[in-house]
C-alpha cells in the first residue's frame, strides 16, 4: 500500500490526522487510545506515517543547512571581494609614485590575514573550550578542533572580515609607512586584537553579546543589562577597530612630508592620482557591502531569514545613497563645487555608519543614520587636519568615527519588533530596543559601554605597539625613500610606464634628474637628494 492509501485510509478513521501526524503525534496516540475498533493494519500505517514524517523533517533539515552554508559562502566571497574594492580605492587616492607599494600591502592583507587568523584569531574569536570565558577565546586553534557548530564556511567568513580591518589601517599610514611595521601590526590586529572583540561581542560566551543563550532561547540573565551589544555586522567590531587603529597609526608615524606648510595650513597638491580608481574601488565596495552586511544574518533558508536579509539590503543602500547626497550638498555648500571625491567618500561613510543597525532599523532610520554619518565624516576630517594628523585615505574619520556613530546610532533608533526577530527575543515587554521609540535606556547603554571598550582595547594596544617599532627605527622610512617614492626606492619600478610622459612616479627626482627612468638612476640621485634634503640618511 502506498504512503497515498495509507493517509486516505486514516483520514477516513480519523478525520484530520495528517495534520496530527505533522504537528502534534502525542494527541493523534492519544484519540488512538481512545479508540477500540483500530486494527493491528491502522496501527502499522500510522507509524509508517511517523517514520516518513520524521525523515521528511530530517531532509528539510538538511537542505535549509546546506542553502545557509551557500549563503554564508557565497556572502564571504563578496565580502572577499571588497579587497579588490579597498585596493583600487587606496590606489586612486595616493600619489603614482606610491601606487605599487599600496597595492602590494592590500594583498599582503588577505595573504598575512589568511595565516594568522587561521593559527590563532580565529580561536581566540570563537574557541569554546572546556574552560570557557568571556574575554577571550581558547580552543580552535589551527582549526584543530572544528565542530558543526564553528564549522568551515564560519572561518571563511570570519577571514573575509579580520583582512578587511587590517586593511583599513593601510590607508592611515600610507605613503610613508614601512614594510616590514606594516607587516607586524597587521599580524597583530588581525591575530589577535580583533579577534577578542570579535569574541566579546559576537561569540555566544562573549560578555558584550546580544546573542546568549541557553538552548531554549536568550539567556536574558547572561546579557550585559538584559540586552547585549548590538553590532550587527561590524560598525564597531570591524570598522571601529581598524579605523581607531589607523587613527593610532597616523598619529604617531607623524605627517608625510611637506603635508602640512610653515604656517600650519594643509598642503593642497597631495590628492590621489587618479579618481577613475577612486570611483570604480567605491562601487565595488558598495556591492562588497551586500555581503558584509546582509550576509551577517547566516542564513537564508527561512521566511524569517529572508525577510531580514531583504530588509538589511534595503537599509543598506538607502543609508549609503543619502549619505553622498548629503556629503555632495555639504562640500558645494563649503566650497562651492561639485566634489566626485567627496561624494565617494560620503557614500562608504553611510555604508559604513549603518552596518551596526542594518537589520534593526527602518528605511527611514536608515537615510537619518546617512544624512547624520556624512556630517560626522565631514568634521572629523576638520579635526584631523587641524591637529596635524595625515591621513591620505581618510580612513579614520570614515571608520572609526562614522562607525561610533553607527554604533550609538542602534541606541536610539532600534525597533523592538526587528531586534526580536533578529536576536530571538520573545514577545515580551522588557525587550530592549532604541531610546527614540521608547525602549528605555539599556540598549544605549550597551551600545556606549561597547564604544568606549573597543577604543580602549584597541588603542591602549596599538599605540604602544606603533611606539615601540618608532623607536626602534622600523615604523617610517627614510625620507629620502619617502620623497623618491615607495615604487623606485623599495619595489624596483613603478605602476605607470608611458614612454611620452616625464617620469612623475619618482617625485622630486624629476626634478632634480628629469630623464630619471632606470634603477640606477634613482640610486644615483640618492646622494643629490641628500644634499637637498638635510638629514636625510640613504
């Protein structure tokens, strides 16, 4: 007898069992009970009908866990992909005769980030040993100890974010910072700096997370204030982090030089070289972005799951779009000209200020968290240059300010219904969500207690890190070096090679040689250079 006959044979015993069978197969046993006219056959069917039913929900299970490891890789490959975003960005917006040395760092991210973070930051992110804590990871490391739960496609993922903050830190310092300093902070941030506060707030076990629980739902009682922190896919964790750590390395690698004039002022004529690099690294970040942010939901296989990576989608673009909206109108208001750079600029400040709440706040939120983002870019950029921290890309005020602000930004404007649905809350009226809509202040106060951490972590670790490798002699290169250009002095050429064009990668060579084409004419020009520039050691 087929599975067909079975079901209409019980149906027409006990009307309405399929749904029984399905949903409730305690009260089915029970009417059967109840029942003295059912044969030994009724029986025999109806378990039958519960094996079929058990194996149909045990393939269902399998096929939704296989579409969310799709999802999650193919998320993890866009978010990748944002390398090929940042290094086109960083190429455009320094000088040509800097251009290679950028590019090789942007790779160098991906390759030093890949290793590290597999040896040790990704057990320090999310090892969960025997002795479990919340500071700090321990188990996982060299991948020795994966399970289901920190399966493959979560390390893949994970890498994919840990290279993108190390590479944040490359614009701050560009032009001027060595090889081999840039090298050792990479490995420390990506193995083991970010990965704490990785752990902190994105680890079940993490003191700072939204996301404890029991095994039968949020563990309201382990929550910092019954709430967590809520940084959805990174404005504080990734962007923060790297941005506050170029922050630390801007400032004490100290301006390039000729930055600023004797009078204080900036020196207008250190602009990239090439906006068409600029614009094309923006859209490919922005697309990157639909991984980073949507593909933070890890999973996609259930109408819940879908509808908040819809939504993320949504938020995500509309705060980036009015974000470079709004930055094009400010910088014509200030100075009175259509700006392409700004608006690029404008454009990754609204991606990144939206990243903490992109699943918890509504499209409107979402355009007043851009509007708001493009301001705060804007005046951090003043203060940066008022202080006389150089910052070729800009990368801290667009990170690590826009990326407290987004941070704070959940605070306010979280909805209760979204953080429910994102975080598996129960409908309950001591749900914590944003100020602005009347949720009290937890959240916010979550959210500040975050900040104020990470800045910490970060920046009491980094600074005396940077400090230590000034005073060693392996933070900066040598100004004759820094003049030349990183391409010919530390790479052997240049990015550029037009035979009708003067040789405008080699900086003030040119000047001094303007027929300056080969190898041994920049070393040539070393010791010229070292009479034009005092103590400048070749």
């Amino acid at each position: 007898m087929s599975t067909r006959d079975d079901l209409i044979l019980l149906e027409s015993v006990f009307p309405g069992c399929d749904t029984l069978i399905q949903g409730n197969p305690l009260e089915l046993s029970q009417q059967l009970q109840a029942t003295k006219n059912v044969s030994k056959a009724l029986v025999a069917i109806l378990c039958r009908q519960f094996q079929v039913s058990r194996s149909q929900e045990e393939d269902m299970e399998k096929i939704r866990d296989s579409v969310d490891g799709a999802f999650v890789l193919a998320s993890a490959a866009l978010v990748f992909f944002m390398q090929a975003g940042f290094a086109m960005l960083c190429a455009g917006s320094v000088r040509e005769k800097n251009c290679m040395n950028i590019l090789l760092k942007n790779i160098l991210d991906a390759c030093v980030g890949a290793v590290v973070f597999y040896l040790v930051g990704f057990g320090f992110a999310y090892g969960t040993g025997s002795r479990t804590n919340s500071f700090i990871g321990n188990d996982d490391f060299w991948l020795q100890d994966i399970t289901e739960n920190h399966s493959w496609h979560l390390f893949f993922f994970q890498w994919a974010f840990a290279a993108a903050t190390a590479t944040i830190v490359s614009g701050s310092v560009a032009e001027r910072c060595s090889f081999q300093a840039y090298i050792l902070y990479s490995m420390f941030l990506t193995g083991f700096i970010y990965p704490v506060i990785v752990h902190w707030i994105w680890c079940g076990e993490g003191w700072l997370t939204a996301f404890a629980t029991n095994g039968y739902g949020v563990d309201k009682a382990s929550l910092l204030f019954s709430s967590g922190m809520i940084d959805f896919a990174g404005s504080g964790v990734v962007h923060m982090t790297g941005g506050l750590a170029g922050l630390m390395g801007a400032t004490i690698i100290e301006p390039r030089s000729g930055r600023f004039n004797s009078d204080g002022s900036p020196n207008t004529n250190f602009h990239g070289h090439s906006m068409t690099l600029v614009v094309l690294g923006t859209f490919v970040l922005w697309f990157g972005w639909y991984g980073f942010n949507p593909g933070s939901q890890l999973g996609i296989s259930t109408p819940l799951s879908l509808l908040i990576v819809g939504r993320t989608a949504v938020t995500t673009t509309l705060s980036g779009a009015s974000s470079g909206v709004t930055a094009l109108l400010l910088a014509k208001y200030k100075v009175g000209t259509w700006d392409l750079n700004v608006v690029c600029n404008g454009v990754l400040a609204g991606l990144v200020s939206i990243t903490a709440g992109c699943s918890t706040v509504e499209p409107a939120a979402a355009i007043l968290c851009g509007c708001i983002g493009a301001f705060v870019f804007d005046r951090a950029c003043d203060l940066l240059l008022r202080w006389h921290i150089d910052d070729p890309l800009s990368a801290a005020p667009m990170h690590g300010f826009c990326g407290i602000w987004g941070v704070f930004f959940v605070g306010l404007m979280a909805k209760k219904q979204y953080v429910e649905q994102v975080y598996d809350r129960d409908r309950a009226d001591d749900t914590p969500y944003g100020l602005f809509y009347g949720g009290g202040g937890e959240l916010l106060a979550c959210q500040i207690i975050g900040i104020v951490c990470i800045a910490v972590w970060t920046c009491g670790l980094i600074a005396p890190f940077f400090l230590s490798l000034k005073r060693m002699g392996l933070l900066r290169v040598k100004l004759c070096d820094e003049s030349v250009g990183l391409d010919e002095s530390h790479h052997g050429g240049k990015a550029y090679y037009q035979d009708d064009a003067p040789a405008g990668a080699v900086g003030v060579v040119s000047e001094v040689l303007p027929d300056a084409r080969s190898q041994d004419t920049v070393l040539q020009s070393h010791s010229k250079l070292s009479e034009m520039l005092p103590g400048a050691s070749c």
